[in-house]
C-alpha cells in the first residue's frame, strides 16, 4: 500500500525543469538586481547569495523587471547544492515601496487554474 501511494505521488508531482546553474551568480545580466556572493567577489557560487533590489531612484517599487529576475534567480538556487542561504536586501532608504503602479497594466498569460493542484 504505501509503494502504491508513493508510485501515485511521484506522478503527480512533475519533475523540475533542467536549469544551468552558472559558476558565479555575480557575472548573470539582470535588470533592476544585482546579486552577489558573501563574501562578495568569490570566483564561484557560495552558500550564502545577496540578492540586492537596486530601484533606489523608484523605491524599489516591484516591476515586471524584478518579477522576471527572481523567475530566474529562485529556480536556480532551488537546485544548486551549495547555496544554503539567500539574503534578500536593496539599495537606497526604502526596502520595496510595493507594486510599481507606473507600470503599464499588462494581463497575466497564465490563469489561477493553471497554479492548481490536479
């Protein structure tokens, strides 16, 4: 019986897409964050990454921007080893301000049905 609920569960449960996980998250091209390593300037990726909100001028108000760059960031630190610990910081006085509300309203692609369990 619990082979059976095992088997079940592992099929229901889609395995991660494969990622590349770069030697140093220093060097990846992101837009509006800056990540780094502690301490920072390690040639390769350490336990401990900085991800750094670097809107300073818009109060880190959140954006499509940040929205893809942490898309991209969090997948990868799920599925490398070494990092153990992600530190989540920004630059000027305010941490985030909250949603960007001068960004142009695009609609979401995806549906809340799509994010449900089977």
């Amino acid at each position: 019986m619990e082979e059976t609920v095992r088997l079940a569960t592992a099929r229901m449960i889609p395995a991660p897409p494969p990622v590349d996980i770069p030697k140093s998250y220093e060097t990846l091209l992101l837009t509006d964050v800056k990540v780094s390593h502690h301490p920072e300037g390690a040639p390769v990726a350490t336990p401990v990454v900085v991800v750094t909100l670097n809107r300073p001028d818009k109060n880190n108000a959140f954006s499509t921007h940040l929205m893809d760059a942490f898309e991209k960031l969090y997948p990868l630190f799920d599925v490398h080893e070494r990092v153990k610990v992600v530190v989540l910081t920004a630059t000027g006085k305010i941490f985030c301000a909250g949603a960007d509300l001068k960004e142009p309203y695009k609609p979401a692609k995806e549906r809340p049905l799509d994010f449900r369990d089977p």
